[in-house]
C-alpha cells in the first residue's frame, strides 16, 4: 500500500536504480581525467578536484530524478500510462502522487540541480550556466517531444555520454581531447543500451499510440541485433580511448563488461513482454560495472 503523496510514493517516483545511469558517465569522466593528468606528468592524487567530481555527480543524480519526474508527469498527461503497461509502475498514473504535486516535484529538482551545479562555474567559467540549461531543457524535450520521433537514442547518446563524460574531464583538466570523446561515445552506447530494453518491451504499445521509436520504425528483432551492438562497440570504444595512452592489457578488464553484456543479450532474445522488466536492472548493473572497470584501467 503506497499512501498518497507520502515518502515511499517519493522514492518510487525518483527511481533509484535509474540512478547507475548518471553515475556511469561522471565516472568515465574522471578516469579519463585521471589518465590525462597522469600522462601529464601530474600527481592525480594530488591533482584530482574531489569537490568538482563529487558536484558533477550530484547535479547528475539530480537531473536524473528530474528526468524521471518530468517523464511520469507528462506521459501520465499524454495517456501513456495505462493498465497495458508492462513496465514498472508510475507514480501519477497509480494515484501515489497527484499531478499538483508531481508539478512541484519537477520545480524543486530543477531548481535542487541548477543549486548543485552553480559552484562548477568558479572552475568551469560562466558558460557553465549554458550546459547546464541545455540539461534542463532536454531533459524536459526528451520526454515531451524527442522519444516519440525516434530521437531519444540520440538525447541518451549526447547527455548520458559525450556532454557529462566530456565536462567531467574538462572540469578538472580545462581540456577536451579524443579519448575522452571515445569514452564518452562508448558511455552513450552502453547506457543506451537501456533504452533499447525499454522500447523493445513496449513496442506494440508505442505503435499504437503513434510513438515512433527506433525500435517501431526497425522492428523488435532488430532491437535485439542492436542492443548487442551497442554493447560491443561501447566496448571497443573504451577500451581504445585506453590504449590510446597505455598498454593494451590496461583496457583487459573492459572484457568482463563485455562477456556480461553478450550473455544478456542471449537471454533478452528469448524473453518478450513484462519479462523483460529484470533486464533493466542487469543492463544499468552492466554499464555501470565498465564505468568502474574503465576507470580501473585508467588507473592501472
């Protein structure tokens, strides 16, 4: 029993385990800027601004459940959270949360995020304040507009890879180099790898609600195709944006992810429907697990 408004509701709503997906690019960010200072000749341990890292991912955390809010509010506005439904449960669409106050939810994170993010421009400069509102209104589009044309891939792949991975790195070095695109490339992948569960599951659903989705536009059995090429070239991508500075055998513990990723590509090509819900939770473990060997190797 979930009583209306209350903290459980809350929790519910901001969907913690959706919260490896921000963490995974902020993580990638910093082993790359650890490489790099190592490269430089700089102490990392020395070098490394904890303080900005540790904002990164609060701001990130942060925009994550605004996201999360903005989605449930507005698809439950749109109809799309009915009792067909196959994916977990939403909170304005069960009745746990009214949409008044699911409303004042997505100002308070906003403003909560913006608060976390506005000490990055004393490292970052001013034009910190310009990333930071193209994440907030993507954030709002992606739901609102780009997911139901097709191009939400391409917001996972810019926000959840390139702009987090590469600013991470930025705020701590002052530069942009190409391993850290290739890192942020391979983090957009991965975590898009998500998506592509999500979108499979509700296929038919999106279909009849004029929802062009990749998978829509494709089909499902070219979803399953992708979601293993996602996997494997996010692979390929990060192990490169490694050796790029060190040994190969650096980039060795990039192999784990990918053997993971592959046995649960196997086992989502026989599974359909709301059975593909665990899937959500190996696939954000997966990624989040090469956020962690990425950086492992960065530092090795």
């Amino acid at each position: 029993m979930v009583r209306l408004n209350s903290m459980k509701a809350w929790a519910l709503a901001a969907r913690p385990k959706t919260l490896a997906g921000a963490a995974t690019p902020v993580i990638m960010g910093g082993g790359c800027a650890w490489m790099w200072m190592e490269g430089s000749g700089m102490s990392p341990a020395e070098a490394f601004d904890w303080a900005a890292f540790a904002l990164c991912m609060l701001f990130a955390w942060i925009m994550q459940v605004d996201a999360n809010f903005v989605n449930d509010y507005f698809d439950f506005r749109k109809g799309g959270d009915t009792e067909r439904r196959l994916g977990p449960k939403r909170a304005c669409a069960q009745g746990w949360i009214t949409p008044g106050a699911m409303k004042t939810g997505i100002l308070v994170t906003t403003v909560l995020a913006c608060a976390a993010g506005l000490p990055l421009i004393w490292t970052g400069g001013p034009w910190m304040i310009a990333v930071g509102a193209l994440c907030v209104l993507f954030c709002f589009l992606y739901t609102t507009k780009f997911s139901r044309i097709g191009l939400g891939d391409v917001l996972v792949l810019v926000f959840f890879g390139i702009v987090p991975v590469g600013f991470t790195f930025y705020l701590q070095t002052g530069t942009w180099d190409m391993q850290t695109t290739l890192a942020g490339l391979a983090c957009g992948l991965a975590v898009d790898c998500l998506l592509m569960v999500n979108n499979y599951r509700d296929r038919a659903e999106d279909a009849a609600q004029g929802k062009k989705t990749i998978v829509v536009r494709l089909g499902g059995s070219t979803a399953i195709i992708l979601y293993y090429l996602l996997g494997l070239c996010a692979t390929m991508l990060a192990a490169a944006a490694i050796v790029l500075s060190k040994p190969g055998w650096c980039a060795a513990p990039l192999l784990l992810y990918a053997a993971l990723h592959l046995a649960t590509s196997r086992r989502i090509s026989d599974t359909d429907g709301a059975a593909l819900n665990p899937f959500l939770g190996k696939t954000s473990r997966n990624f989040f697990l090469m956020a962690l060997l990425f950086a492992a190797g960065c530092a090795l």
